[in-house]
C-alpha cells in the first residue's frame, strides 16, 4: 500500500484491507441484477460473495439464475493461485456482445468448491450491474472484477501502481 492511506469506514461499511487472505466466499442474500444492452443478464439472491485483501466483493451468480442463451464459451483461461483455472465466458444480451466479461471455475482449488456452478461478471463490461439496487462500479483496471457499492471502502488494487500490493 505504499503512499496510500486505508480509508476509514463508515457506519455500515467495511474496509477491503479487513477481508482476509487467502480469501472468503460467503452467500449473500442481496439481489444481484446484471444486465447488457437494456436486457437482463442475471437475477439471483443467491449469489456468493468473494471477499479478498484490497479488492472489493466480487458476486458469483448461479447458473441457474443466467438467462438462457446470455453465455458462450470464450477462449483462454486465467489462474488464481487460491481459486484454480479460471474459464470465460461471453456475455449476449440486448443486441450486444461484450467479450469474456464473465468468468467461471468449472474445477474449483479445494476450499473454493462453493464456486462451481456460478459465474462472475466484470461490471465494467456490462451496461449495469446492481446490488439491492444500489449501481455498480467498476473496480479500476482490466483484470480484476471487483464491485464497488457504497458499502466498502479503499484504497482498491486494480489501478496504476498497485501491482505490488
């Protein structure tokens, strides 16, 4: 975190520099909605909500809770050190494509098992995304999928000189 401050949380906010590491998955009860091109993508309060040191939540939405024909394989792979391989997937919805803007672990690591069967999104590539109708932000940079609510604080990493955090 060099020359960052950690933000100070509010009443009813938590700070990312508090979510542990290697990180949690716990579910969430809030309703997620995701949508492309004025279409919905998703709807679930299923969702699981991964919390990990610097970064905000990212929701995972059940398959099941997709709409139908709104993913499509897409090429390459990623790998968490915590998680294990990642896949992506396209998002299709509203007359739109946005190219592997989401992500799934078809064979989660052990200890992260709670995540096959879900998928995440980048909010950034989507038109929007909500949690209990609060909008979305992005977190900063284009790897990272994080999802900015009022209800978490920074700094976040994902932007210029934070790699080394």
């Amino acid at each position: 975190m060099t020359g960052m401050q950690r933000e100070v949380p509010g009443p009813g906010q938590q700070s990312v520099w508090d979510f542990p590491r290697p990180p949690a998955v716990e579910a969430s009860s809030r309703r997620v909605v995701v949508e492309l091109g004025g279409a919905p993508v998703a709807r679930t309060s299923r969702a699981l909500r991964v919390l990990e040191t610097s970064h905000p939540p990212v929701f995972y939405v059940p398959f099941e809770d997709v709409e139908p024909g709104a993913l499509e394989p897409a090429p390459g792979s990623s790998w968490c050190e915590f998680k294990g391989r990642a896949a992506y997937v396209d998002v299709v919805a509203g007359g739109q494509r946005a190219a592997a803007a989401g992500w799934h672990y078809p064979d989660p690591s052990p200890g992260y098992e709670l995540l096959r069967g879900h998928v995440a999104f980048y909010p950034g590539r989507m038109g929007r995304c909500l949690v209990d109708g609060e909008l979305v932000l992005a977190q900063e940079g284009d790897f990272y999928g994080g999802w900015i609510t009022s209800e978490v604080v920074g700094p976040f990493k994902g932007g210029p000189g934070t790699r080394g955090w």
